[in-house]
C-alpha cells in the first residue's frame, strides 16, 4: 500500500516539478488560507499512513511528515528541511533509537539508496520495533523514504509460523491418525501416523483426494475388506453434514481394528482420528469371554446357559422344535481332590469337559459348567427323546473310562437327569429344576446313570429333603438311641462283645431303620456328628459293663474320609476310660477301597492306638481280598445273606474258605444273622470264631441289656 501511494504522486511528477526552494517547503498545513498546490501535497503527505522523508541530491531533507518523527522519535525541533541524512542519523543515535553509530547506518543505507531501482529493507530499533525501509530515487537526484513500523505484522507471521510448527509438532507427535477435510470433501491434513497406522505411503493418500477417493484407494490397497463403501460413505457424510459426530470400527484385512471418530468443525468440513484398538478389543472380549465362561474349563457358564435355553425355549414355541436338559454331576468327584490334590481334581475337570463336548453331535448344542463338578447340557433339534436318552448313555460311557495322566489313573463316574421341552416344563426354571430332580433321582438309584424326570419326582425329593431336614434336628432333640446286640463266642460259649446299633425315634414318623437314614446321614454329612455321638454313648455306655465285654460300633465311610476321626476315638476313649483294646470300629470293603492318605493314615492311627478293626458286611461289596494284604483287620463279619444260605454247598465252601483265610491269617471270624442252632452248628464245626443274630439275641434296649449284662455277670460267676 505503502508503495502505491508512492507511485500516486510519483507518477503524477508533483514532487519534481515544485520550484519552491526546499527550505521554504512548509512541514504543515497553516489554517485559514486557501490552499496551495504545496499545501495540498503537505496535507497529502502529513496523512499518510506511513513515515515519509523526501532527500534532495545533496542528501538533505527536503521534507517529512510527522509519522516519521514518530516512529523514530526524533525531535520535530531537529527535524527541519534542509537537514543532512546524516545529520538525522546522528540524532537518531542521540535519541537512543539508532542500533548503530550513525556511520554505521549511513553505509548500511548508502547502498540501498545509490541504486537506481527501488529497494527495500528492514531496520530493528533499539527498541525493538521492526521499520521497514523503501528507498525509490528521484529523477532529479536525491529520494524517497518511506517508513513502516512492522512489528506488529511480523510478531503476528512469528505467531502463525509458531503456531503452525506446533501444530505439525502436535500432528506428528499423535498416536492416533488424522485426517482433515474441507467443506469440499477434500483432504486438507494428513498426519504421519495415519500412513504409519495403514502402512501406505504419502502418495497412496494424498492432499487433495475426496473422502471416498481416499476410502476407494484402501479398499484397492487390500487394507479393508468386506465394506459397501456406496452405502458407508454418504451415510457417514450425510451424518457429518447435518453436524453430528460419526464413530465407527473397522476391521482390517491383517486382523487390526481401528476406532475412527469423524468430528464435524464449525466452518464446514471433519477431522478423522484414527486408533489402533486392536489390543484394548482383545482385552475387553476377553473381558468379556471371562464373564460369560468358566476359567478353567473355558465353558460357558450358568448365565450363558440360562440365556441360551431362554432362546431354546423361544424357538421352540411357534416351530414346535425338541430339545433336551441334561442336568450332570460328577460321583464321588471329592474323593478324587481328597486323594489326589486339586490341581490333579482340576486337570480331571477340564478332562471331563472335553470328553462332554466330544460327546455332543449338534454344533449348537451347549456344554455349561455350573460350577464344582456340576455340569449342565442343552440338546437342540431333538426328534424323539430316545435322541437324548442315547446321549446320556454315550456321555456315561465316556466319562467312565479312566483317566490316565503322567503321574496316576483315575476314575470318576457321572450322574445324570434329563428334562425334555415341553413335557417337563415351560420355562427355564421349572426345566432346569426338573433335571437337577431327575439327576438326584440317579444318584440315588445307583450313580452312573441317568434318569428321565417323571412327574411325582419332585414329591418324592421334596420327601427327602423332609427327612433331611428332621434328621438335621434330630440329634439336638435327642431323638437317638443306641440298641446292643451280643456276638457269641462260640467255642467257649460266653458273650464276649455288643454291637451298637442306632435307632432313631422320631416323634413325626416313628421308628426309623438304620437303612433309611444312615444313606442320607452320609450324603448330608450330619453321619460325622451324629457317628461321634453314637461312639461317645457306646463307650460310655460299655465303659460300665464287666470288663471283659468290648463294644462293637460301625462307622460310616465318611467319618474315616473326614480326617478328624482319630481325635475323636481318643476323645472318646479318654473321656469314658474305656481300654482302646475293648473298642471295635466296624468298617466296609468301601473304606478299604480307597486308598487314598487320609484313609491309610487314619486307620493306622487307630491301630497305634489299641483299637481293632472290623471288616462288616463281608462279601457283599467287591471282596477282593488283596487290599487285605496291604491293610490287615482284626476281624472279618460274614454278611447274613452267605449264613442263611450256608445249607447250600457253594455257599458253605464260600464261608469255608473265608473262615480258612481268617485262620491262615490270624484274623477272628465273626459270622452274622445266625437265626438257627443248625447255622450255629455248621459255623462250629468249620472253625468260626464268633456269632451274631436272632439265635444269640435281638438287638436290645437299655433295660434289656441291663437284664442280660445281669446274667451274663451271674453265669460267669457261677458258671
Ligand atoms: P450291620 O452293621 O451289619 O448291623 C447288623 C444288622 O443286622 C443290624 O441291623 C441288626 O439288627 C441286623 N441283624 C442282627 N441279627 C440279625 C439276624 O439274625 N437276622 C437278620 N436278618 N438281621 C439281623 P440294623 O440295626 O437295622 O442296622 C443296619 C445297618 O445300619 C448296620 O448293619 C450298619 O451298617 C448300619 N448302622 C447301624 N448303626 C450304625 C451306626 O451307629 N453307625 C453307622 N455308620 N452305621 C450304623
Ligand atoms: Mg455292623
Ligand atoms: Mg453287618
């Protein structure tokens, strides 16, 4: 602008044709006269909005306006036409503005003024204002100076390129990538990471590009796949124009999931970021994966299970399709931690897992682990429920085969209860409790099987489940009592020991056998308190009798596995005074079975003590006769069932070769449900050491046994 106001009067040749002698050349305009070619020129160059200095050929001014005096401070006093250039510098260095000596300045300006072209350049003050210079030469010699004060302008270019460098810094510096589009759709920024993220080159996306030229140019680049980017791209674009924010993930070819975040900006046009979330996705469905699944055998877990049978059960109802509920649990899978540890119990889990899901046909079908070796499975697709009966039967063969692992074998069986759709129930919870009815059912009934729910189930179960709760408060109301039957010793004729049976008398239901109630004892684990109970009465109770009577007392499979059962017997034993020698503990072949450490160990403990141990209910279980040899007994209780039948000849030679291994072994033989004098006969003539039944006598109440211990004492004495 400066210089076109200086052409204006220039070219129009006012400056050069003026006759006035410089001096004479008025600095301002006076008031009230007319005004003169010079005044108007004076008035021109006073309103400038630049410094003007006007120098003749001698290097004098010939004239200045006002903004010059200002911008370099001068006084207006000095300042008169007629100065030399000089001169003026001088004063400039004595107002304290020059930078330089004055004859410094002059032959830093001389050559800018010597040319014959118009030249420009910049001059910093002391004060650290920035002038900018433009020297044009008169034709008659001498020139023009025209002065700006630029500081302002260039602190303004020093904050734009600043805020440029740190904006590319902050571009550069960015994890995510960027893209920036004008109004037009077209590419305006570009950061680095953004070509880092895809792996492309600046030429692969270049400024310029339309949004789908740049989406097209991926899609060719094999970077993403399966993406309609005609419906993808003027959806997005539609959504930024009415100024809504569009966020989206897309999946690339190599695996990657990027997050792009579209942000509409108030002049028109969106940034693009892009994020790599590929790790943060896997966190978050793994995340995701952990509160849907079991961590150990990776199955889904209940809620996934209820979930999926809600879907079933949907499906179900307009088409008609069958499906299936198998409700499973593991037998006896808590002696396998007991015996093995839990790492060994968890590998054995995560066996049975993969055995069930090898079981299964139907892709959809579903394997949940609901927690502890309980399992659950969903059947889809069901045509008969033959279909799921023939699963069962697969998933019992399956589980049941043994499990072999570097350091031992292991076998566990499965129970099993199967609710069909529709016929068992309408919706999740009647189906699923159904099942678990069906699956108690089994376990009942032997274990490693299954069983169909049929109604009248639930009433049966609630009916255990009453027991289970009156046995529970039994004990606290002392509901128990301990009958005594006599065991014979047949050679010298005389009873030696009582068996203590328990009875339970329950006010609601009457007499109760052992045979009800000690199963579901066990299975509740109330037999641990309520067997402690029974061998704290038998040994109070013998402790007063003569003292050549011992007391017999069964114990239950479950009291040896708990591993308290050693402190007990002592605590029992101290607190009656009985002799340990006077107490016998009746336990089955199952006990013996398991070999397991607590089982070895307890029943050592319990020989270290003086207590014998009985083998009851011989012949019934497996008898095999080896874990005999690697745990002996004290005494061996033939089963009834062998001497009711002993008139029958495989039977005798059965009970005959027990009675000689008893012999060989040292082991006393005590032969059980004698009723007849001739089973007693026979059982004498073969050797056997003692008898229990009906013929000997009837387990006894309290003022029974009183009356026998009576005679038994009075026939000792004078017998
Ligand atoms: P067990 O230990 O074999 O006890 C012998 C069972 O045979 C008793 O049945 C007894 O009454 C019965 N019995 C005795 N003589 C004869 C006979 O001549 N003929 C016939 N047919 N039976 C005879 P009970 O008292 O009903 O006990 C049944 C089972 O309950 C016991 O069999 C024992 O296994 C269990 N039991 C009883 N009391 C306890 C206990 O305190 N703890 C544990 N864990 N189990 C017990
Ligand atoms: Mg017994
Ligand atoms: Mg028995």
């Amino acid at each position: 602008m400066a210089t076109a106001d200086f052409d204006a009067y220039s070219s129009a040749g006012s400056v050069v044709e003026i006759d006035v002698a410089p001096e004479d050349w008025p600095v301002a305009h006076r008031h009230g006269e007319p005004l003169s070619q010079n005044d108007r020129f004076s008035a021109a160059v006073e309103n400038m909005s630049h410094g003007l200095c006007m120098f003749d050929a001698e290097e004098r001014m010939i004239i200045c306006n006002g903004h010059y005096i200002d911008i370099f401070r001068l006084s207006p006093a000095v300042m008169k036409p007629g100065i030399a250039f000089i001169d003026i510098l001088r004063h400039s260095v004595e107002v304290g503005i020059a930078s330089h000596t004055a004859e410094e300045l002059y032959a830093i300006r001389k050559p800018f003024i010597a040319r014959a072209q118009p030249s420009n350049y910049e001059e910093i003050l002391a004060d650290g204002r920035i002038i900018n210079i433009s020297h044009r030469p008169l034709g008659v010699g001498g020139w023009v100076s025209i002065y700006e004060d630029i500081t302002e302008q260039r602190r303004a270019e020093t904050d734009l390129r600043e805020q440029h460098r740190r904006f590319d810094a902050a571009l550069a510096n960015m994890s995510q990538g960027l893209l920036m589009y004008d109004a037009d759709k077209r590419l305006i920024v570009r950061n680095e990471r953004f070509l880092e993220l895809y792996g492309i080159s600046a030429t692969d996306v270049s400024l310029g590009m339309t949004h789908r030229q740049v989406f097209d140019r991926l899609v060719e680049l094999g970077l993403y796949r399966d993406i309609d980017g005609d419906i993808d791209i003027p959806a997005a674009e539609a959504r930024l124009q009415t100024g809504l924010m569009v966020a989206l993930q897309r999946h690339l070819t190599d695996g990657r999931t990027f997050e792009i975040n579209h942000r509409p900006m108030s002049g028109g046009g969106w940034v693009a970021t892009f994020d790599d979330v590929t790790e943060r996705r896997r966190v978050e469905e793994r995340m995701i994966h952990l509160a849907h699944h079991d961590p150990l055998t990776n199955l889904p877990n209940r809620s996934v299970f209820r979930e999926k049978l809600d879907h079933a059960i949907a499906a179900a109802q307009p088409a008609g399709g069958s499906f299936a509920i198998l409700s499973l649990d593991l037998d006896r899978f808590k002696a396998i931690n007991d015996t093995w540890g839990h790492p060994a119990g968890d590998w054995l889990l995560k066996s049975v897992a993969e055995r069930l899901l090898r079981c299964l046909r139907g892709e959809t079908d579903v394997v949940a682990r609901f927690g502890g070796d309980e399992f659950a499975i969903l059947q889809l697709g069901l045509n008969t429920p033959a279909d799921a009966e023939r699963l069962a039967r697969r998933i019992v063969d399956a589980v049941s085969k043994p499990y072999k692992n570097d350091s031992c074998e292991m076998r566990v069986g499965i129970s099993i209860g199967i609710a069909l759709s529709s016929l068992d129930g309408e919706d999740v919870d009647t189906l699923l409790k159904n099942a678990d009815m069906a699956l108690y059912r089994a376990k009942h009934e032997g274990r490693n099987i299954y069983r169909f729910f049929e109604p009248g189930m639930d009433a049966r179960v609630r009916e255990r489940r009453a027991l289970e709760a009156d046995l529970r408060r039994a004990l606290a109301r002392r509901e128990f009592a301990l009958h005594f039957q006599p065991i014979l010793d047949i050679a010298a004729g005389e009873i030696v020991c009582f068996e203590a049976l328990l009875r339970w008398n329950s006010p609601e239901r009457g007499q109760i056998p052992p045979d009800v109630f000690i199963s579901v004892a066990e299975e509740t684990k109330l037999i641990v308190p309520l067997g402690e109970w029974a061998l704290r009465k038998a040994c109070m109770t013998a402790a007063g009798w003569p003292a050549h009577l011992r007391v017999a007392v069964n114990v239950s499979a479950v009291q040896i596995r708990s591993g308290t059962f050693p402190r007990t017997v002592v605590s029992a034993l101290a607190h009656s005074r009985l002799p340990a020698n006077r107490l016998e503990l009746e336990i089955t072949e199952t006990v013996l079975m398991d070999e397991s450490d607590v089982v070895v160990t307890t029943l050592r403990q319990l020989r270290d003590l003086g207590v014998r141990i009985a083998l009851d209910d011989f012949g019934t279980g497996y008898s095999s006769l080896g874990y005999l040899r690697r745990f002996p007994v004290d005494k061996i209780k033939i089963d009834h069932s062998f001497v009711s039948d002993i008139d029958q000849r495989d039977t005798a030679a059965i009970v005959r070769a027990i009675l000689g291994l008893g012999a060989q072994l040292g082991i006393t033989v005590t032969a059980e449900g004698v009723e007849t004098e001739t089973q007693l006969d026979i059982l004498r003539k073969e050797g056997c050491v003692e008898a229990q039944g009906h013929l000997v006598g009837l387990p006894m109440n309290n003022a029974d046994l009183r009356q026998a211990l009576k005679q038994i004492s009075q026939s000792r004495r004078f017998g």
